[in-house]
C-alpha cells in the first residue's frame, strides 16, 4: 500500500493507483519529492515501475505503472496508439 494512495489493481506487471488531485505523477525537478512515481518507487525499495501515461498534478484519476521492462514497453505503445480506451468525467461546480 502506498501511504494515501489507493492501489486499484496490481500484479506481477502492472499496478493501478488512483492518484489523488494535487500530487505530481513524475518529479518536475529535484527539488519535488512527493510525486506518485517516487512514492510507489520507495514503497517498492528501489526504481522498480515506470510511468506508462501521466495526468496533471490538479486532477485526480487511474494511472497505470509497469512493473516490467517487456510490460512498460507493451503499455506505453498502446497509448501511443490511443489504443486503450480513457474515459474522463468532470465534475462542476458554480458557472
């Protein structure tokens, strides 16, 4: 478990973690420690996932980290592709 974040799925290859809003996915510069991908990176004790797709800091929403070479190189071209199917809601409030 990594401490705030939900993990929605995960297996040998991939991990699924709802990412709450305000937390980068990736570190936008070395003085950012607190990003998703450090988070799951330490709870793991080492550089063990890849980002596969990133969503802005401000929203909330799945993300997909794999956990192999062969799996991030798998993923990453499906989004590439728009293979994989993304649906987006938005909530509003006020005009």
């Amino acid at each position: 478990m990594v401490p705030g974040v939900p993990v929605i799925d995960c297996d040998e290859h991939l991990w699924v973690l709802n990412k709450p809003a305000g937390m980068s996915t990736i570190a936008y510069d070395e003085h950012e420690h607190n990003s998703l991908e450090q988070l799951v990176n330490r709870h793991l004790g080492g550089p063990r996932v890849t980002v596969v797709h990133r969503i802005d800091r401000e929203t909330s929403g799945l993300l997909v980290f794999a956990r192999t070479k062969a799996a991030g190189e798998l993923l990453s071209e499906q989004f590439r592709r728009h293979t994989v199917l993304r649906r987006y809601f938005a909530l509003a409030q006020g005009k």
